[in-house]
C-alpha cells in the first residue's frame, strides 16, 4: 500500500522469512521447506489489515531476496510500508520452523543476530507524524532485540501517550533474547506500564509479576495504569479484568490443532479491531479467541488470520454465551 493517507494504527518489530518443514521429524533430517513470513509484530499487523484497518508497519530489512520477499508479502496483504526501510549492511532474519505432529509446539530455530530489524532506532521513526493515528501495538520483542530496539520501544509509547493515542502492549516473552530475568522484568513491565491494554498469556503473568493467578496478575498491570488487563488462558479462553468488571470468557473448541506458533497474535488481532470497533472488553475477549482459534488450525504463523467477511461467519456461528 502507497497510501499517503493517515493510518488508524502503528506496528514495529521484525518480519523474518519463515521456512516451515513439509515434513515432521528433526530439522536436521528435513530437506523440504515451505517459505512464508514471520514474526509477531508483523503477524499483528497483518491480521489488523485484513480486517481493513489502515495499518502502517514500521521495521528494516535486508539488502536482499528475503527482504524483498517480506516486502512483496507485506504489500500485498495491505500494509502501509512507508516506514519499511532497506538496509544495505545488514541481513533479514530467518527463520527455521519444524512440522508438529500432535498439536504440540514446535520447535524453531531463529537467525536473526545482527539483523537489519535489530538495528531499528529511534531515527527510523525521526519523520513519523502521530497526528490523526488511533492505536499503537506494541510487543516485548524489540525491545529484546537490541539497546537501539529498546530505545525506540519507549519512544514509541512514550509519543503514543502524549499524542493521545490507545496503546496494546503484548510481552511475548523470549527470555533467551535476554541478558537476565530481571532485565526482562523491569523492561516489560516498564512498557507494559505506558499501555491501556496488556495482553499476556497466564505464563508470562506469572514469570513478569511473580503471582499465581490471572485475577492478581491483572490487577497487578491495572495498579500500574492499565485500563484493562485480558490474559490468554489457552484452550479455556481468556480472562477480562477492568475496574468494573473481571471474569472468564470461554475459549472456542477446534477438532484438531495443527500450529500453535501465532495463536497468540491472532488473540490481539482480535482483542484489538474489536476495541477499536467499539465492542466491550468481553466481546473483545470473545473474538481474540475466535481468531486465535482460527489461527491454530493451519500451517504458518498468520494464514489462518481472517477477512471481515469470515469474522462475521465466525462470529454468528460461535456467539459469545
């Protein structure tokens, strides 16, 4: 998309090129891949445009093949890409993914050091006008990335606050990226802090905050600033908890799972267009299952994201009880 008009809504991170085995077994037995994209922030974005907001993507890649294979990708789904800069020095993530069997997840192998994303700062957005832009989303990736990916994570928010823009905040933890759990911490929670709505899985509640339960877990964000808190509960659905209300909203059964790997991007693809149809925290909870659902029946990390046209299937077929 070469739109110069406004966007609704900001994303920035790292698209990788994905290469998903054809067959089950170890990567090192593997000689058949499939090429896609990957890439959490990317899958947000992508989820979000399907589902015809205006979205503008914000990121680097490489000087080459996979790089412009991520750019025609991004394209074509929608994406506003006047913010996606190439960059000469440096490479385009890959990324290795094997084929589950059982619905378990499957193991991944990134390369992604010294990437062209991993060198994001603050003056790739020096030009970036937040007037006009309704939302921002936000990951725990970038900031894991790099000092200048950190840097540019706060700003981001930072100027979404003061521009009066929503902002989602999703931790996505990868504490390998990390140099110490602590360090995680204190920086996810931080960003985490400057958001209205944090979007964590159970897991990552607990590792972030030390507590046990999603009610204490979302009330831990909300004494932080949150105006709301929904924490992925997995196949039992999610957990709601605003200051007038908290309860779980029941997850959408599938006959079978075949990739887990983006379910969770699908969960905020849903929480957020649905906010930002003026739908309540509930139904927003209602339809991230419904997406995040859709996304683990099929291969790839976002192939399973909606239109509009099926969202409103899925939703008339599995109304909220």
């Amino acid at each position: 998309m070469n739109d110069a008009s406004t966007p609704d809504i900001l994303t920035f991170g790292e698209a990788m090129t994905l290469f998903i085995a054809e067959t089950p077994g170890d990567l090192a037995e593997v000689e058949r891949f499939q090429r896609r994209i990957a890439g959490a922030d990317t899958n947000v974005a992508i989820g979000l445009a399907r589902l015809a907001f205006h979205v503008a993507w914000i990121s680097r890649v490489g000087d080459d093949g996979f790089g412009r294979f991520i750019r025609h990708t991004l394209d074509a789904e929608g994406l506003d890409c006047r913010y996606l800069s190439t960059d000469a020095e440096h490479p385009t993530g890959l990324v290795f993914k094997e084929r589950a069997e059982h619905g378990e997840d499957p193991k991944v192998a990134y390369y992604r050091r010294g990437s062209a994303a991993s060198h994001l700062g603050v003056a790739d957005v020096r030009d970036l006008d937040f007037q006009g832009v309704r939302h921002l989303h936000a990951t725990g990736l970038p900031p894991a990335l790099s000092p200048s990916t950190r840097e540019l994570a706060f700003h981001m928010l930072e100027r979404a606050r003061e521009a009066g823009l929503t902002i989602s905040f999703d931790p996505n933890l990868r504490p390998s990226l990390w140099n110490s759990e602590a360090e995680m911490r204190e920086t996810l929670n931080a960003l985490a802090a400057h958001a209205d709505w944090v979007l964590p899985g159970l897991a990552e509640g607990q590792r972030l905050t030390g507590l046990d339960n999603a009610h204490d877990i979302a009330g831990y964000y909300l004494d932080q600033g949150a105006s709301g808190v929904i924490i992925k509960l997995g196949p039992e659905g999610s957990y709601v908890r605003t200051a007038d209300d908290a309860g779980i909203v029941k997850g959408v059964a599938v006959s079978r799972v075949v990739d887990t790997v983006g379910a969770g991007d699908g969960f905020a693809v849903g929480v957020i267009s649905a906010l930002l149809d003026g739908c309540s925290p509930r139904q927003a909870a209602h339809r991230g299952n419904l997406i995040g659902a859709e996304q683990v029946q099929v291969v790839g990390d976002m192939e399973g994201l909606p239109h509009r046209d099926r969202l409103r299937d899925l939703e008339a077929a599995h109304p909220m009880a």
